[in-house]
C-alpha cells in the first residue's frame, strides 16, 4: 500500500479555519498532522484502508470551511519524504 492512500491534504482561507481542523483532529485516535504554513493541512492517517475515519476527517476539513486535496501521486517525491508546499498545486 502506497504513503499517498495514507494522506488527506485539505488547504484552507485563514489561519483560525486551519487551526479549527486541528481542534477537531485532536479528538481523533490514529491520526497524525502537521500544519504546512498557515493554510495547508496534512493528515496522515495510521490506517489507510479505514474509510470511516478517512471521511471523517474529510468532513472535518470541510466543516472547517476547507478543501479536501484530490490525492496527489507526487506529494511523497520529495526529498527524504518530507513535504514542501512546492511539491503539490495547493490552489490548483
């Protein structure tokens, strides 16, 4: 299973929508995140082939007024696996 199906990238407007996401991720269990900038929001999910939690965390995004990222082959072709806001399109 590929490190893509494990990732769900949602960008948003402002900051305190981002920071929104993050209080309700908090209270989901295998999940980890990590805030890129003050607008993109990567949610890697400890199991990728649970769809309850991958939509719930699709919900949250969007409850948060943001938009889930399509899934992106290339957004694990960066150097040493870390993710750079230049390796994906965020508003494209």
């Amino acid at each position: 299973m590929s490190n893509e199906k494990s990732l769900v990238i949602g960008t948003f407007g402002s900051l305190y929508a981002t920071e929104q996401a993050v209080e309700s991720l908090k209270a989901l269990q295998n999940v980890a995140y990590k805030m890129i900038g003050n607008h993109t929001l990567i949610v890697r999910m400890r199991n990728p082939r649970d769809n309850t939690l991958r939509h719930k965390i699709q919900e949250i995004i969007r409850s948060s007024k943001g938009y889930v990222e399509a899934e992106m082959p290339k957004t694990m072709g960066s150097k040493a696996g870390k993710i750079s806001p230049l390796d994906y399109p965020v508003f494209g």
